[in-house]
C-alpha cells in the first residue's frame, strides 16, 4: 500500500462539443436572462425559499 493520499479527480467531460449553428442561433437570447441570477440568489435563504413556496401551495 502506498502512504500517499488518493487524489480525488475532477468529474468533467473531456471532449468538447462546440455547434456553432447552435451557437449563433442562440446567442441573441442571452440577454433574455439578465436579472435572473438575482432571483435565485433570493431563493437560496431557506426562510425565504420557505415562504415563497407556502404562497404557492394556496389561493387567497
């Protein structure tokens, strides 16, 4: 056995895929999602997560 620690490996892909069709199709939309990451960033307190999904589960 040998007295140096395993190392842990990074779980990534190691071929990269670039469809630029695919690309240059969506690359216009990106704007569309500004704004978003600020939602999310709300929705990571568990307290507010929490009251958000109580609001949901009933009408007025």
């Amino acid at each position: 056995m040998s007295d140096q620690p395993k190392r842990e490996t990074a779980d990534t892909c190691e071929v990269f895929c670039n469809n630029e069709a695919k690309v240059q199709k969506l690359q216009h939309r990106i704007h569309e999602m500004e704004g978003i990451s600020r939602i999310f960033k709300v929705l990571a307190d568990d307290t507010r997560l929490k009251i958000v999904f109580a609001l949901t589960l009933e009408t007025e």
